[in-house]
C-alpha cells in the first residue's frame, strides 16, 4: 500500500473545534509503512510533518504549511490473558472510545472512567488524558513509538513516559515521537473507582448496588453528555485549561477571600484549583467574542458559534488568562496543542 497524497486539503472535518483552515499536503497513514512514508515525503517536498489523530486537542490558528499526517490504523488484539490481568494492544489510529467500548464488551474493566474521551489511541498518551480519578497511566502497559530523528522504533515502559497530569515526555518533545500503538493493562476483576463527583449517587439513584464496570461506563457516558456540549453540534476541544496547580498559601489566600473555592490538596503539598470555577467566578461563562466564546453551561469550555477563526478562539483564551492572573494571581495554561 502507498500512502495518497492530498493536496490543499480543509482541515474542518479533522479538528472539533470545527476551525477553517487548510493543510498543504494531507494524507492518512493505516499503518506503520505509511508512517514512514509520511515522514519520507515531507523530507523530499521540504515541509514540516504535522500527525494528528481525531482533532480534538487542536487549536490550529492559521493554514498548515505542512504534510498533516492523519493516523488511520486499526485493530485491537488481546496479548496476554491469565484469567484475571489481561494484556491488549490497540493501534494508534482506533477510536478512543471504541476501544473503551470494546474491552466493555469482553467484560475487561479498566477504561470505564475514561468513557466518551473524543480522539485516538496514539493521542492519548500525549497528554495522559484523565477523567473522573483516572488517567491512562493507571492502566497503561507500554508503547511503541518512532523516533523521528533517527527513523527507530521504540518501546516505552510506564516509567519512560514520564506521565504527569495532562502530560508526558511525547508532548514535551513535540513532533519528534509518532506513537504506533499502545498496551493496556485491564482485568476481568477490576477494581472500580466510584468516588468521583456523582458517579456513586447516580448508580445509587439508578438502584446498583453492585456496579460491573459497563454500569460506571454507562453512568459517565450520561454525565458527560448532560455537561459538555457535542463537537458535532458546537465546535470545542473539551476543557480549554489544565486545573492550575498552585502553592498551598496562595490557595488559602484565595479560600480565605472566596469560600466556595473549589481546591483539591494534593500529595506534592500543591493545590489544584478548578479552572473552571476561577473562570466562572470572574464572570466569563457565556461570554461571545464574535463567534468565539465561553460556553454557557461550563465555563472551561470555549466553543465556536460558527465561523470562529483559531486565533479569535486564541485572543478570548488569552484576555481570559490575564484576567484570571490579575484577580486571582493564578497562571492558566492551555490544554489544547496549538498549531
Ligand atoms: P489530536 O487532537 O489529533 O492531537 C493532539 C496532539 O497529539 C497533537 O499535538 C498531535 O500532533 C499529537 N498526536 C496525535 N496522534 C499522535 C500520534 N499517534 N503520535 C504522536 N503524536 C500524536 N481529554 C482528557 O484528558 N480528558 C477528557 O475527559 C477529555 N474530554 C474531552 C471532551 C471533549 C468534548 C473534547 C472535544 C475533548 C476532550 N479531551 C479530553 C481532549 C482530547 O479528546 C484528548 O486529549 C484526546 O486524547 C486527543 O486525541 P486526538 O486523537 O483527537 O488528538
Ligand atoms: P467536575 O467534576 O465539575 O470537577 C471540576 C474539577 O475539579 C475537575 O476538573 C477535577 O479535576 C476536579 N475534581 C473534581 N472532583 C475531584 C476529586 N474528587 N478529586 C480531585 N479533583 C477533583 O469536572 P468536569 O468538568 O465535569 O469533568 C469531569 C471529569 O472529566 C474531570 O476529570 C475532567 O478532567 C474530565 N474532563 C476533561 C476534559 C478535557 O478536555 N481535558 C473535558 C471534559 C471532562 P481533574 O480534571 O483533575 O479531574
């Protein structure tokens, strides 16, 4: 098979935040060859590589000058079963939420907390997405990975990652590693984690009292769709900021001048603090910037209205920072990857 090449190419349908731009050269890669390939031809044509997965972590500002390289592999395949832990590996370029569908399916829990998280396999390494008490590092096995420097393939261990919130070694040295595919560690008896904002109550609510993990599943799924608004119907990249982590005398400052403020000690003696309710405190929530704004209902969602370029979504994002460094004193930093 050999990789085709797309000229001049929209990049609407292939970011969530819906922003009109266009890549110069476009094409999508089903499996590690295609990589390679990729990485050839932007090398003979002189332009930089830029690989992308579902979108959804994307702020893209201007038209791409660069070969976008689309991640396109599938398949799952279990590696490992001992009848409790069992080892799977996914391709870079399956559904994230397939994925997390999938091993529901064979009742393999695990995946469960991180239900309807929009992107890829291979993205979400990346930022070590996380949600409702769980990061992927907690059921992440090892990687492989191309070094772009040197054309080598890698494994990555857990400790080689360096996994931190929202963050890796792969999104601290951007554009060098192209993650191939990813191992899981789940099981046939997984311990499940309830106590995270309403999950206990809703499957309380619902009358489970033994929840399997397709119950957590089920329960998230609905949360998520009553509080964050659909890519498909209004254009976002999920949470616009991480949650800052500050000093713990600044969060008491802040405690003592707010007491709703929604703080979160942590293990390091640092506090995370709720982007989303510094936002909403300061009176953003709802705010338009022409097409661009803060979403109504979750203030640490900007949306697109329709027509928004990047860089208005990026000029709202930063009056939203300033103003937050001003009242608060707290640094905000942006969660998506901006091109
Ligand atoms: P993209 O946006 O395509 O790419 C993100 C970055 O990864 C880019 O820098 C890209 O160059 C790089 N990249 C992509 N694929 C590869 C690869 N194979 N190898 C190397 N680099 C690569 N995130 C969370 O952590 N938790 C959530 O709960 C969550 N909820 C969300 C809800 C909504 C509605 C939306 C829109 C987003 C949400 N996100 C969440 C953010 C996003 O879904 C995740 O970060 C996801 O992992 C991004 O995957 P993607 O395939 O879309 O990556
Ligand atoms: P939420 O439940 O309203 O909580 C607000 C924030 O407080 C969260 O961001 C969360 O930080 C923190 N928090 C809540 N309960 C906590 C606890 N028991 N221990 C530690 N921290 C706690 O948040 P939400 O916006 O509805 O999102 C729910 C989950 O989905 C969160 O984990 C969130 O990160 C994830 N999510 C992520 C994105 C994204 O794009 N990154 C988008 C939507 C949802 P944490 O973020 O550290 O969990």
């Amino acid at each position: 098979m050999s990789l085709v090449l797309q000229n001049e190419v929209s990049l609407k349908p292939f970011n969530t935040f819906g922003v009109e731009v266009r890549a110069r050269l476009f094409a999508e890669a089903r499996n590690d060859d295609e990589v390679r390939q990729g990485i050839a031809l932007s090398a003979e044509r002189g332009l930089p590589l830029l690989v992308i997965g579902g979108g959804s972590n994307l702020l893209l500002t201007g038209d791409i000058e660069a070969l976008v390289l689309r991640m396109a592999s599938r398949g799952i395949r279990v590696l490992a079963d001992d009848g409790e832990r069992v080892r799977i590996e996914a391709e870079a370029g399956e559904v994230w939420d397939e994925l997390v569908r999938w091993s529901l399916a064979q009742g393999l829990g695990g995946l469960e907390n991180l239900s309807l998280i929009p992107g890829t396999v291979g993205a979400a390494p990346m930022q070590n997405i996380g949600a409702y008490g769980v990061e992927l590092k907690d059921v992440f096995d090892s990687l492989v990975a191309l070094d772009r420097q040197n054309g080598e393939v890698r494994e990555f261990g857990l400790a080689d990652c360096a996994f931190a919130y929202r963050d890796s070694l792969f999104k601290r040295e951007p554009g060098r590693w192209v993650i191939l595919r990813v191992r899981f560690n789940l099981s046939h008896n997984a311990a499940l984690h309830l106590d995270y904002g309403p999950v206990r109550q809703r499957l309380a609510e619902e009358g489970v009292a033994e929840p399997t993990p397709a119950d957590v599943a089920r329960v998230i799924c609905a949360i998520r769709r009553e509080k964050l608004p659909d890519p498909a119907v209004l254009g976002n990249a999920g949470s616009f900021f991480k949650n800052p982590l500050v000093p713990a005398a600044l969060a008491e400052r802040l405690r003592s001048e707010h007491s709703d403020l929604v703080a979160y000690p942590q293990a390091d003696g640092q506090v995370k603090l709720a982007a989303g309710w510094l936002i909403d405190k300061a009176g953003w929530k709802g705010f338009r910037l022409g097409a661009a704004g803060v979403h109504a209902q979750q203030a640490l969602v900007l949306v697109n209205y329709g027509g928004a370029t990047g860089s208005e979504i990026h000029a709202l994002a930063e009056r939203i920072r300033a103003d937050i460094r001003q009242r608060f004193g707290v640094e905000l930093e942006m969660e998506p990857n901006l091109y």
